[in-house]
C-alpha cells in the first residue's frame, strides 16, 4: 500500500518545483531533484503539479474540483442503478406471487 503523504508536504513540493522550475531544463528533471530531497515518487510530484498547474488554469484539462464532481456523479449513477435493478426484480418477484394462474 502506497505511504500517504501529508498535504503540507506535498503542497511544499509543489510551491519548491514551480518555484524553481526556471532552473531546470523540463518539469520532470524538476520533479525528480526536488523529490530526492524530499524522499518520495518523482512521478507522484509530477502529477501533483501538472494538476496544480490546471486548477491554476496554466495547463489544460479537468481541475481537481470537476474530476471530483464527475466522480461523486458516477457513483451516484451505480447506486441509482443498483436500486432500479433491486426494484425491477422485486416488481418481477411481487408479480408472479400475485398471478391468479398460479393459485
């Protein structure tokens, strides 16, 4: 199970490789100097800051706030469906017990 790193610190990685990115010759030698120092993934600082970066509208693509939004949405939609699927059984179940023909 991956380490759960605090949002203090990641915040910090954050802020140090944006920063100090101006140094480097790209975001991913960056991230790999900075999160030696700091003694975690540099792929996790990466994507930690390229979705800094969209939530702070320099990049493209979906924020932090639409991507949990989509997610709340989706599992709203597999609970809907579950229960449909519970009522349309139980309506099937309740028909055939009250069927005069089986009596």
């Amino acid at each position: 199970m991956p380490k759960q790193i605090p949002e203090e610190t990641k915040q910090r990685a954050i802020r140090l490789v944006l920063d100090h990115l101006d140094e480097y010759p790209n975001l991913t030698t960056a991230c790999e100097t900075v999160s030696k120092r700091l003694g975690f993934g540099a792929e996790s600082l990466r994507r930690w800051v390229r979705q800094a970066q969209i939530d702070a509208g320099e990049r493209q693509g979906a924020s932090t706030s639409e991507s949990e939004r989509v997610r709340r949405l989706e599992r709203e939609n597999r609970e809907l469906r579950e229960a449909n699927a519970i009522l349309r059984d139980a309506a099937v179940f309740f028909a055939g017990e009250l069927d005069p023909r089986r009596r």
